[in-house]
C-alpha cells in the first residue's frame, strides 16, 4: 500500500504510517504541485495526504482508484466533497486537536491590535521611537468589553474562554444551532447576526467557508459595527471582503482588525492593510505550533491507515460514502 504526501509532514505521523507498513512518497519541493503534476503522483498510489492542496473534480473525477484521502487540516473548502463522494472517496479532516492553538493565534490578534502592537514594533525599526507623547499610540482596552463570536464551534469555544478568563469580557455568539453547553458555562447569549455586527466590540470570525459565509462581512455589514470595534478572522479570507474591510477602516467605520487569514494568500508585500496601525496580519499560522502540527499529522495518518484497510475512517467529512 502506498501513500502519496503533498507536502513533508512531522515525524509523529509518517511514522505511524510507516509502522503499519504503508510506503510513504512525500512532496519535498517548497512548492505547490499542479492538478497534473498531482493526478501522475497519485496514479500508482493507494491514498493521498494532502495539505493545503486543491482538490478540484476533474482530479477527483481521474482518482477513484484512491481509497482514501486524508486532509492535514479541519478545513475542507479547497476540496470538491460533492465530487469525491460521487466516486466513493471517503476525506478526513484534522477536527479538535488545533482548536486551543488556532484560538491563541484569534486572541494574539486582538490584544496585539487593541494596542497596534505590530505597528509599533514596525516603528521602532524605521527609527521611530522618539519623543513620549502621553496622547499619542493609545490602543484599546478590553477588560469587561462584549466578544461577538460568529460560529460558536471548536475553535470559537477556546476563543471565548481565553476571553472569558483574560479579561471577564462578556460572550454574544451567532451559530446556525444554539450552543447549550457554552451558555450555560460562559453565559454566553445568542444574538441574530445584525445584533452580533451592532453590539460587539470585538468580533471574531470562526465559521467554515461555505457559500453561506462567503463574503458575510462586507461594507454593508462594517456599517453596523461600532466605531471602536475590532474585527478578528482566523478562519477563511473569502469570509471577509477584503476591498470593504480597507474602505471600512480608512473611513473609520470601524476601529481596528487582526488577520491570520487574506484572500488571496499569501498577501502582496505592498497591501494597504500591512501598513495600518490598526491591523495586524499574519501568514496564516493559526494551527502552527510543534505540539498541534504533531498531533495534526497523527489524526490525517489515523485516517490514512482506516481506509487502507478498509474500515470507516475516523474523522470523515463524507459519512454518505458508507451508506
Ligand atoms: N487559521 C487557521 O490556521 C485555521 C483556520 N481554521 C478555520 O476555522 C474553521 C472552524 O473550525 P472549527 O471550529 O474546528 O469548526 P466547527 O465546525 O467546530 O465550528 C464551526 C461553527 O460554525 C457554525 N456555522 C457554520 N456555518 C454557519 C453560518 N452560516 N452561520 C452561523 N454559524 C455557522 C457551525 O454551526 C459550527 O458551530 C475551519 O472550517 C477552518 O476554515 C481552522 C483551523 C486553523
Ligand atoms: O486546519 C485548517 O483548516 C487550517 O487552516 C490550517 O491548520
């Protein structure tokens, strides 16, 4: 058996892979690999592991040979699922074991833009630090302040408890469903979008893209936030509009916004956003911690080693594949 790895992964999960005898072929190029590069890959191979790779349906379409595929990540918006289930392609994803480690990257988002800390670093280094001004590079504080979480899942839970625990903030939340359990623990209180955009004064973006969510903040959602908000996206560039977001900050519309996640990515270096006090950008690293990507490997290898024996794989994000 044998499986083709789109990029090289940590030790924890080849080795898994490795001791249940399956032969590993990794992707060592630090490059992406095209839809053909892909299909002659895979053609001699059992299953794939894929990370970050597109999965469109004509490849998808060209590899029902593939007993399974395993995504190093709990994402799965770069896939064509309907495609991969109509050729019986049962996909794993990574769920749970990133949610602390992408909800630190949500907080460090917001406390270092409620203090435009990455612009005043950026300062220092243009030889900026001079004289001391006590009106001048004045944040934001958050303590007692109103966190609204858009999709109250995983990674929105560890959110709001970090919030919760730092600084006493209060917790609204939309999600599709009602999340009983985080009322009752956090008092945390549903609220309907429009009422999430006006109360919020940092809102915080944890919802998978689907075509539901695609583009759900844009300027005629900015245009209800309060003035002082900050506006936090680990989730999915092409949540936010990333051309409504600038208007929204440059006009004032709202205060402030940290980004683990642009769209495009990676970012152009010359980005309007990178150069704003208030806004704070990262390269997409919300899972990327040693611990996490370890156990992130372990879950996808979990996957991968289930279906090459045939047996539901744990973490599916088809189950109609085994009806
Ligand atoms: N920046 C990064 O490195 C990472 C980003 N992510 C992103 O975070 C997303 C969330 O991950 P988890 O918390 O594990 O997922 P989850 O499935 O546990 O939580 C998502 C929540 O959003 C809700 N939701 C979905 N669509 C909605 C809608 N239209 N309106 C209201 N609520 C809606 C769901 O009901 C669910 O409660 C992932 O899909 C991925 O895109 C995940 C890990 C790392
Ligand atoms: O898991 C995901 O969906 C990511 O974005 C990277 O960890």
């Amino acid at each position: 058996m044998k499986v083709f790895v789109t990029r090289v992964i940590p030790e924890e999960g080849r080795k898994l892979m490795i001791d249940a005898g399956i032969e590993v072929e990794e992707w060592k190029e630090k490059r992406g690999l095209s839809q053909e590069e892909l299909i002659a890959h895979t053609r001699d191979c059992d299953a794939l592991l894929s990370v970050s790779t597109r999965l469109d349906k004509d490849f998808l379409e060209a590899s029902s040979h593939l007993k399974v595929i395993a995504l190093h990540s709990v994402g799965y918006d770069h896939v064509d699922v309907t495609a991969a289930t109509a050729v019986k392609i049962p996909i794993g994803n990574t769920p749970g074991v990133l949610s602390a480690a992408t909800a630190d990257t949500a907080f460090l988002l917001m406390l270092a833009t409620s203090r435009k800390a990455f612009y005043m670093h950026k300062s220092i280094i243009k030889g900026e630090w001079g004289f001391f001004d006590p009106t001048e590079n004045l944040g934001i504080e958050l303590r007692g302040k109103t966190l609204g979480v858009f999709g109250l899942g995983k990674i929105g839970l560890e959110m709001a408890k970090c919030c919760v625990g730092a600084f006493d903030m209060k917790i609204i939340y939309h999600n599709r469903s009602r999340n009983e359990p985080a009322e009752k623990e956090l008092n945390a209180h549903w609220v309907s979008f429009d009422e999430l955009l006006e109360q919020s004064d940092v809102l915080t973006v944890h919802t998978a893209l689907t075509p539901e969510t695609e583009g759900k903040f844009d300027w005629f959602a900015f245009e209800k936030m309060k003035p002082h908000a900050i506006f936090i996206n680990t989730a999915r560039g092409a949540i936010h509009k990333e051309g409504d977001l600038l208007k929204a900050l440059q006009e004032q519309q709202i205060w402030g916004a940290g980004l683990d996640v642009t769209n495009p990515e990676p970012m152009r270096p010359d980005h309007p956003l990178l150069n704003m006090p208030n806004v704070s950008v990262l390269p997409h690293i919300g899972s990327a911690t040693e611990e996490t990507r370890a156990a992130m490997s372990v879950l996808a290898a979990r996957n991968i080693i289930a279906g090459l024996k045939g047996e539901r794989i744990p973490f599916v994000v088809n189950p109609e594949v085994y009806k």
